[in-house]
C-alpha cells in the first residue's frame, strides 16, 4: 500500500519561481537597495525640470504682457497723433473763419437799424387803391397828400378832444358836379383798415369856363393797424 502527497512540491516550485503565493497570501518584502544620494539626485532633477518649466511659463508670461503693452502704447500713440491732428485742423478753420462773428454781427446790427427804421413803413399802393374804391360815384380825385411819422418823430394830435394820436394823416381833394354824400363818404373812409376819424376840412363851389364844380377836401387819421410791419421778428410760436 503506497501514498502519494504532492502538495510539498507544488510549494517547492512555488518559492522556486519567485512569483506571488495565491490571493489571499502575504506579498513578499521588498527592500530598496539604491543608496539615498541616488535617490536625492532623481528628486532633485524632478524639482528642476518643474523649475524650468514654471521659468518658462513665467516668460512666455512676461513675453505676452510686454507685447500687449507695447500695442496700448502704440495705439495711445496712434490716437494722440489723430488727437493732435485734429487740433490742428480745427485751429485752421478757426483762422480761416475768425471774421465770421465780426460779420455776423455787423449782420446783427444791420437788421435791427432796418428794423427800427422800417417800424413806420405803410404800403401806400393798396391804400391808394382803397381811397379811390370808396370815393363817391362821380367824383374825381385831384390831389392826395400824405403825411407819416418817423420813430423820432412825435405822434400826430387828433382832429379832436376825443380821439386819440395817430401815426399820420391822409388828405384829398375831390371835384364833382354834384355835392357828393359827404357823411357816407366818412364812413367808408374809416372802414379802411388803419384809418380812422375822418373829417371834412374844406367843401367849395367853382366855376371854370361856364361849369360848376364842388370841390371837398377830407382828412383821415392813420392809426398803427396801417405799419407793415414787414421786417420784425418772429415770434415763436407764431406761423
């Protein structure tokens, strides 16, 4: 009767071969045989690699910065230049064009004498053509006097206590072969805008070559409403 036990050489061969025991096992001890310096040299170049990587980062760093400053400053330059520049210009236009205030207020000026001297202006045309339209029918206008003020001159007394001053006076003389209706004919005098107490003066009966005429003389006072007004300024708001 024989046995057979293998499992001492199975052992054998495991620590044989050096490879781990089956999980579960202890691992093997290892033990470092490099001396320190080695290891202190390998730790020391690792801190050097890393260095030179940190000074080259810092470089490239520096590097953008110095460049991104170096295009502010140019710009600045650029626009300190465009800024002188137009300086420059503007200082031109502004002697070129030094005498257009002086102009301009002579302009000024000018306005305001005609505005002053204009306040009294009456455009006699269409109060020529009133006249004749409300003259009797059958007369015929000989003369036509008028007489205006100026800014310095005084107002015009009134023909009487009650009415007021005026601005001038408009006297004609008419010829009719009848009396005219002189009391209608007032009244159609003062309906002309800016006119106002008219007034007969003189009425008279002539004769030349046989014919028989009256001849009447009436007067109208001219009141503001008749300035034209033409070169005041505008009021704002007005259209």
């Amino acid at each position: 009767m024989s046995t057979t036990t293998d499992a001492p050489a199975s052992k054998g061969r495991a620590r044989l071969s050096g490879r781990a025991p089956a999980l579960g096992a202890p691992p093997y001890p290892q033990v470092n045989l490099l001396p320190p310096e080695v290891a202190a040299a390998r730790g020391l170049a690792r801190t050097k690699r890393w260095l030179a990587l940190f000074v080259a980062l810092s470089l490239v760093g520096l590097a953008g910065l110095y460049l991104l400053g170096v295009r502010a400053k140019d710009a600045a330059a650029d626009d300190l230049a465009a800024a002188q520049q137009t300086t420059q210009d503007l200082n031109a236009q502004k002697e070129q064009y030094a005498e257009v205030p002086l102009v301009l207020a002579e302009l000024d000026r000018a306005a305001q004498a005609r505005q002053l001297s204009m306040q009294t202006e009456i455009l006699w045309r269409p109060y020529l053509r009133a006249l004749a339209a409300t003259a009797p029918e059958g007369v015929r206008i000989e003369t036509v006097r008028l007489f205006g003020t100026t800014v310095i001159d005084p107002p015009v007394p009134p023909p009487d206590v009650l009415g007021g001053e005026g601005v001038g006076t408009v006297s004609l003389t008419v010829e009719s072969r009848t009396v005219p209706d002189t009391a209608a004919w007032l009244r159609a005098l003062e309906t002309i805008p800016g006119f106002e107490h008219a007034w007969f003066s003189q009425h008279t009966l002539t004769a030349e070559n046989d014919v028989a005429y009256y001849s009447v003389t009436a007067t109208v006072q001219i009141n503001e409403a008749a300035f034209a007004l033409r070169y005041e300024p505008e009021v704002e708001g007005d259209e």
